[in-house]
C-alpha cells in the first residue's frame, strides 16, 4: 500500500506553564512517536484521557506541530508553511463537539462553508453540498437548522461538511464521546462507509474499544507513546497489558480472556459478540 502519514520521532510540549511564584516547563505530551498510515487504511487510535492520542490527532492536520520530530503528509513536511494549506485539503478534522465546528443556521449553509472558503464555482459547492450530505444520509436535513438535530445527526452534518472538501483522509477525535448509543452507531457506520466505499483513510481517536475493534489497526498510547500496534485481534489478545495501561477491553473479548485462564479450551481472543457465543457452543457442543 501506498504510504499517506509518516510520524517520524515526534516529541511535542505545550507552551510553558506560568503562575505567581514561577515559570516551570511542561511536561512532554508525546515522547517519541514513531508510526506510518497507508492510504486507504481504517486505524484506531485508542488511550485513555491525557494519553495523547487527541494531540497526536492535531498533528496529521498541522494544527499542532512537533517541537522536535517531523510528520509528513503524503510526503510535505507540515513544518513547512508553503504546505500547509495543500496539507488542511488532504487531512480533514472532526471534533469531538459537534456545536464547535457548526457555523451556520441552515444545513446546507454549513456544509457548503468550507468549500466556500476555498473559493469554489457555485455550481460545483452545490453538488459537492448535496452529494456529502446523501453519503451521511442527511439530505432530507438540508434546509433545518443544526439546533433541530439530534446529537448523531449533527455529527453527521460536520462529517459532511469536511466530505464535501474531498479530503483523502478525515480524522475524528472522539467524534462519538458526547453521542447516545444510536448517535454513535450512525456516526460509526458513516465513517466505515466513507472508508469501505470511497478508500477514504480514517484515523479514529477513541476510548470506546467496541468501536476500535472494527479498525483495520489499532494503535494502542499511553503517556505520550506507542505501546503497542497491530490487528484488533493482535492487540486485545493482550488483555494484562491493555490492564496494565489501564485501559479495557471489549466485553466479549473479557469474558473469553478469564474463561481461558480458567481452562477452558477457547480462541486467544475474541473480538465481539457472536466470536464468543460460537466459541462458547463448541464447548457446550463437545
């Protein structure tokens, strides 16, 4: 595959940290990052809060640069100024937060805003505006108000507004955080469409392992590293490890996990539901 994202010995600090009595540096937030996304691929970026791996997410973009280290997208160097407005077109970034990246009281009016931006022909920002809003399912919407929507459809209006740029890679940092449970199965089965469908690269930023779990990768971070990185089925075999990083596994994958080391004869891992059930009704069967 054709390599899109080079992170290459990233360490990023945060500006200093001032208060009456002193000025004192702050802490590494990434400490020696190294990893490569190929084009297409569906990764999962998974720690838990203050692990790093939204900081991480603003560097695919430039929002963020390293203070020693380099990310390259699709080969430009996003320390140089000259690039990064091609940079911002190639990478698109969803928030966590819905209301913060909405900007317009109709629909269609906030989807079109980036593509205005840039200075489209009219007639193309109107079959970019309608053919992103029909891929996120939310054409009907096109004249409401933002307000009216549910949290999983705004979500889908934002995801939207960056498709209808055409990026080649969308970021989401934690775009389901905030969402109910039917909010973040809509917006999760929009991303995997965008990916399946169009080959459009998707870095999703999540503590939600049910949702890492229908990654292609998953890129495990704790305290500004990389611990560990492979297949959903490679990593959550881990399960001690995962633990001792504090963080979980899919309950699925937990039940098989302490089933096994009580003795019973099952798989190394188990990703979801229906694994576990036919793991299980081998046992019950033999």
């Amino acid at each position: 595959m054709e390599r899109f994202i080079e992170v290459k010995n990233v360490f990023f600090q945060y500006d200093t940290v001032e208060d009456e009595e002193k000025s004192s540096e702050a802490e590494f937030a990434l400490k020696g990052i190294d990893l490569e996304i190929d084009k297409g691929e569906f990764v999962a970026i998974v720690g838990h809060n203050g692990s790093g791996k939204s900081t991480l997410a603003k560097h695919f973009n430039s929002i963020y640069l390293p203070t020693t280290g380099d990310v390259f997208v699709d080969g430009m160097n996003t320390k140089d100024d000259d690039h990064l407005f091609d940079i911002r077109k190639k990478v698109g970034l969803v928030l966590q937060n819905p209301d913060n990246q909405i900007v317009a009281g109709i629909v269609e009016e906030d989807v079109a805003f980036g593509c205005e931006n840039l200075g489209m022909p009219p007639k193309e920002i109107r079959e970019r505006v309608d053919n992103a809003l029909k891929t996120v399912g939310m054409y009907e919407y096109r004249m409401h108000s933002p307000d009216k929507l549910s949290g999983g459809q705004k979500q889908r209006v934002a995801i939207a507004g960056i498709i209808a740029m055409e990026p080649e890679c969308i970021v989401l940092d934690e775009p389901t955080a905030m969402l109910d449970p039917q909010g973040r199965d809509e917006v999760i089965s929009t991303v995997m469409k965008l990916n399946s469908e169009q080959g459009i690269t998707i870095i999703l930023i999540t503590h939600y392992m049910e949702e890492a779990v229908l990654a292609d990768r998953v890129i495990m971070v704790d305290s500004g590293k990389v611990f560990t990185d492979g297949t959903p089925r490679e990593v959550f075999a881990k399960c001690e490890l995962l633990k001792q990083h504090r963080l979980d596994v899919p309950q699925a994958t937990e039940l098989n996990h302490r089933l096994k080391g009580c003795g019973f004869e099952l798989p190394d891992c188990v990703l979801d539901e229906e694994e576990c059930v036919n793991a299980l009704m081998k046992i019950v069967g033999s």
